[in-house]
C-alpha cells in the first residue's frame, strides 16, 4: 500500500505582491515615490500615481503570463547568440 503525503499548494505557489513580482513592484513604487519627492507639488503627485498604477497594471500582466518573467529574461540575456554543433580544442 502507498503512502500519501498531502502537498499543499501554498508551497509551490510564487511569491507575488499586490499581483505582480516583489522585487519589481517595490522598485515601481520606488522610483514614482522619489518622483514625487523630486518636486512636491500635486502635480508630481499626480504623475507619479499614474506612473505607479501603470506599473501595477503592467506588471500584474506580466505575472499572469509567468510569475518569474523577469528572472527568465535576466538568464536569457546571458544566453550567446550562437553555439557550435561541435566543441574545439582551440578557438
């Protein structure tokens, strides 16, 4: 007979903050806040609210197509753009 372990699925699940990337959304909410202190006026604060809720938007899409979209586009930049179908002793 096996034994069942239940597997929650809190354990697999990714860790996301307001729906999108941690890192991301706290770097958004970041740069629209030094925005507005750059010059505190209601329009900066304004502008920096949309910027932010634009962010959000963005990023909660981006999380919907895959929650570790950033890493996966950091792991393919160092990717090169060509691979010899065989290895060299000397190049």
């Amino acid at each position: 007979m096996l034994n069942r372990v239940p597997f929650n699925r809190s354990i697999n699940r990714p860790l996301l903050l307001l729906g999108g990337e941690r890192k991301l959304v706290i770097l958004s909410g970041v740069l629209a806040f030094m925005l507005f202190l750059s010059d505190i006026s209601l329009l900066k604060f304004i502008l920096a609210f949309l910027l932010w809720i634009g962010a959000m938007s963005l990023l909660r899409l981006m999380a919907k197509r895959d929650p570790q979209l950033s890493k996966i586009y950091l792991r393919r930049l160092k990717y090169k753009a060509y691979y010899p179908a065989h290895s060299r002793l000397f190049k």
